[in-house]
C-alpha cells in the first residue's frame, strides 16, 4: 500500500539517463529551475519553489507515480507499454526522446525465418518482454520470448536467441554488432505522465505545468 | 516454521485489528442511524448469478467447482450479490430499501501495490430512490462516513457514467471502435486518446479536442458551464443531470467536498448515471467509489433505481494512520 501523499511540494519524477538533457531542457523551458540536478551534486532530490524534482531510472517512474511518491513524472512511452497494468495518467506527448522499438536479426542471416518455418518458433532475446510478446502475438507469430537485462545484442551473436526486441535510436549499436533492423514495432517518445488521486486533488498545478511544458515544447 | 499464505492476502493482528474494529463499529453506526439495515451474503455464489450483474468482471474472478460439477465464484464486489439479495427475498417490498454491510471481497489482481486479492468493503446501497435525491442521498452518508472515520479533508469526485457513450454515438463512433475510446478514457491515457480518435474516420479534430478538453474538466460548479460552452446532446444531458445532483446536494448541506469531475469513468460495468469516487490527500490510492447503477437489478427481475458506494477498508486506515501523523497541523 502506498504511503505517499499527495500534498506539500508538486514531486516531479524525472528520468535519468537518456532522457535526462532533454527533460531538464523541457522543464527549463517550462520555468522550472534545474541547475541544481545538472550540477555536481549526487542528490537524488533537488527541492525547489512549489516543485521538487526527484530523479530515478526511467522505469521506475511509473511505480513512483502509480503509488503518488511522485505526483507527476517524465519517461518513455517504451517503459509505460512494458508496465502497461500500471494505473497513470498519461498526459501529454513531449515529443523529445524519439526512439524506434524494433525486431533486428543479424546482417544476411536467415535465422530469424528458418527458426519459424522450421521449428515453428523464433526465440527472442529482448529487455521488454511484454512489449515483444504483445507484437509477436498480435501478429499471429509464436515467439519463446527470453528476458535479458544486459546489452541485449549480445544474444544472437552467440547463439542465444534468433533475433532480439530493442529500442533504437541512431541504430549504430546494431550496426556495430553485424545486427540489422528487420522489423519496426512502434515509435517511442518521451511522456508527461500523473498519479491519478494528485490529478484529481491538485488539477491546476498538475494542469498548469502540463500547459506550461506543452508551450516550451511548441516554441 | 513458516507456512505461507497465497499473495494478495494476509493475517490480521490484535493492534491493527482492534484499530480496524473501531473504524468498522464507527462506520456501521453511520450507516444504522441512517436507517441502513446490515446484511451478509455468503462470500461464494453461483457464478452464472454474478455474471448476470456484470459480466465484465470475469477476468478477475475467483472459480471453482463445487463436488456436484455446479461452477462457483467469489464475490469481487457486494454490489451485485446485494443485487440477487433484493431480487430474491425484497421482490415485494416497500421502497425505498436502504441496506449497508462490511464484507471482504476477491479480485484476481496481481498483489503488491496496493492492491490486495482479498480485501475489506464498508458500503450502502439505496434501492428504489432515483436521481437525484438518491443520488445525494448516498453522497450525504458518504461524507458522514468519512467523517466518521477521520478523514475530514477527504474528497468526492462526482462524473456522469453515460457522458462518452453518448458523446462518441453523437460523433458517429459505435461499436468496437467506441469501446476501445472508453478503454482509453477510463485509463486517462490521452496521448492514446487524441491518436485513436484522430484516425477514425468522420471524427473532426474539433470533435477530438471536444473529447480530450472534457476528460480534463474538473473543479467546483464552475465546470458545468465550462463544458456546457463545448456543446453537443451529450454534454448538455450530462451537466444537467449534475446541475440536479448539485443543487440536491446543497439543499442537503452537503456540496461542499463534492469535485465535479467530468473525466470519471469507472470500468465496473453496471453503472449509468452519476458515478463517485473518494480520494484523500493523504494518499495517493483511490479510496473508493460508486455511484447509480438504475438498469442493475432489472437483470435480476426487479425494475427499481439503485445507488451505493464503497470504501476499501484497508486504505481508509491508511489514510487515517498519515491524517492523524500530520497531528492535526493546519497546511
């Protein structure tokens, strides 16, 4: 049971991580001082007037705001599929963050349809097993999804699965790694999202700063 | 030794049970000086009979077959066992029935945040008093209940559950594609929202933004005219009903903790009509609901209106335990 409340300070959930220079910038433009997390400091709390930004790993910021540690927060759409039976409200696209998830096999290998028609199978290495189960599902494939918390292009390198799920951005990892796009499942960008009793309780602050980041956005 | 219990349950002790204790007799008594008489219904029925209420609840149900082959369920609410109650052995009564319990019910949730498998009710249902007096009735003995249990800075969120049906079968938007659009609503994902309906076909975008600036209206009385200035059938039958529940609601006294909130939609199947929900600052779990659900017991035979609300006990402690560590500040 949550024991977070929803009043004192608005507690932002700010991702670390990939999504942090373009967060800091999106709430810069908001009006929202950020010196202090872009400093040295090893704070993982960074009070300011009206607004606390805390920051954590993007996919924990889903549980901070599902159970109203946080009262608002910032990831990616890839990590709110992932954890799609967590209960937040999703508020706004912000655009930033632009990645693509994506089924890659190896360059010129044929493992990935080999494994299918002849086994009836391919097995799927990949970070985001729920988002790959959904894909291979929805597209009427049968897939032995297997979870990896590493670098996950490792796995079909050396024979662990056929083929994997992950989120690209440039697509030079996969390059690097003899790896090549040969799907693309959906695109994902950076959201502003709300604990659902904070976006009852405080609506103008939740509204105001959602109206104000969808301004820095659109200048 | 340690001897496990199944996840989403667990064992009470003498402190939390004698706080808990306390909160149900305050609750109860609520409740009987109402005129609210106690039931108890027995915690596994037929299954056909509960899916005869909500047949949408069937994915987060308990089954089981008993030893003649007969499929069995435990409740995953009091709403609709109450329902078969009424039917059953109040068919001929004189109405309005007014009647409250305290019982636990079971969901197949996946436990730890928050959310328990077996988990304590205290609620009301009022059958065969219809909107809005019905309706203001029940919101009345809720905020006594919440006072009664402490938490005085609690807050009723009031919606309408029939405003985006309408709303979408006046943009044209029926069947699966509707269903999908409430799914979208009732999760508040907006992004999802905004692109889903942008695609369908027939659906201008000033009809999108119509949908997406409603799901967002929230506030005091104020609101009502906010959205009556977005237009269309729906809006206009939505805020007039509310307009009704309001003003029964400040001929009561009892406005005052009432957030109209155009955005609520709640996924239990059997609602029309206002719909509630409770939150408190002090947590930041939903701490119940309810509302009217005027077309339940007419699947069970009799065609009578019917409100009702309920809390989850466990969190109501919760938030009683934070109020009272605030030590009763002024912030």
């Amino acid at each position: 049971m949550g024991r977070a409340k929803t009043e004192g300070p608005l507690k932002v959930a700010v991702p670390r991580g990939a999504l942090l220079g373009e967060t800091l910038d999106a709430l810069d433009a908001a009006g929202i001082d950020t010196s202090e997390v872009r400093g040295e400091s090893r704070s993982l709390i960074f009070p300011g007037q009206g607004i606390t930004l805390v920051t954590m790993r993007p996919s924990d910021v889903p549980t901070y705001v599902e159970a109203g540690a946080a009262d608002v927060g910032i990831t990616g759409k890839d990590v709110l599929l992932e954890q799609a039976d967590r209960v937040v409200y999703e508020l706004l696209d912000l655009g930033f963050g632009r990645c693509r998830m994506v089924l890659a096999g190896r360059k010129g290998d044929e493992r990935l349809g080999e494994s299918e028609r002849r086994l009836g199978m391919m097995r799927i290495a990949t970070k985001y097993p729920r988002i790959a189960e959904r894909y291979f599902e929805g597209t009427g494939r049968q897939v032995e999804v297997i979870e990896v918390k590493g670098s996950v292009e490792l796995a079909p390198l050396i024979g662990l699965a056929d083929g994997i799920v992950d989120l690209v951005a440039t697509g030079r990892t996969l390059d690097e790694n003899d790896l090549e796009v040969r799907e693309e499942i959906l695109e994902c960008t950076a959201r502003f999202v709300a604990n659902r009793v904070a976006h009852k309780l405080r609506a103008r602050e939740v509204d105001g700063l959602a109206a104000k980041l969808r301004q820095g956005l659109a200048r | 030794m340690i001897h496990p219990i199944p996840p989403g349950t667990r064992d009470v002790l003498p402190d939390e049970m004698r706080e808990l204790r306390r909160l149900h007799l305050a609750l109860i008594d609520v409740f009987e000086e109402r005129g609210y008489g106690e039931v108890a219904t027995p915690a596994i029925e037929y299954d056909e009979v509960l899916a005869r209420g909500d047949g949408r609840t069937a994915d987060t149900a308990y089954r089981f077959f008993d030893g003649s082959g007969d499929l069995l369920a435990l409740r995953s609410d009091m709403t609709v066992p109450i329902a078969r109650l009424i039917a059953t052995r109040y068919a001929r009564a004189e109405m309005p029935l007014r009647l409250c319990y305290l019982a636990n019910a079971y969901r197949a949730v996946r436990p730890q945040r928050g959310q328990m498998r077996e988990f304590a009710q205290a609620g009301v249902e009022l059958i065969g008093l219809p909107a809005p007096e019905g309706t203001a009735e029940v919101v009345e003995v809720l905020e006594a209940a919440l006072d009664a249990a402490g938490l005085g800075r609690a807050v009723i969120g009031l919606g309408d559950a029939d405003l985006y049906r309408h709303l979408l079968t006046e943009f044209g938007v029926e069947g699966e594609a509707r269903d999908s659009i409430l799914g979208r609503l009732a999760a508040h994902d907006l992004v999802g929202l905004e692109a889903e309906l942008s695609e369908l076909q027939g659906v201008s975008d000033e009809q999108v933004a119509t949908c997406v600036a409603l799901s967002q209206l929230r506030g005091g009385k104020e609101v009502l005219d906010e959205a009556r200035a977005l237009g269309g059938a729906a809006v206009e039958r939505a805020t007039a009903r509310l307009g009704e529940t309001l003003e029964a609601l400040e001929a009561r006294g009892v406005a005052e903790r009432v957030q109209i909130d155009l955005g609520l939609l709640r996924d239990l199947g059997y609602y029309s009509g206002a719909i509630l929900e409770v939150y408190d600052p002090a947590l930041g779990h939903v701490l119940g609901g309810g509302g009217r659900y005027d077309g339940l017991l007419k699947r069970f035979g009799v065609d009578q209106p019917a409100a009702g609300f309920a809390l989850y006990m466990e969190r109501v402690h919760v938030a009683l335990m934070e109020e009272e560590s605030r030590g009763g500040g002024s912030s």
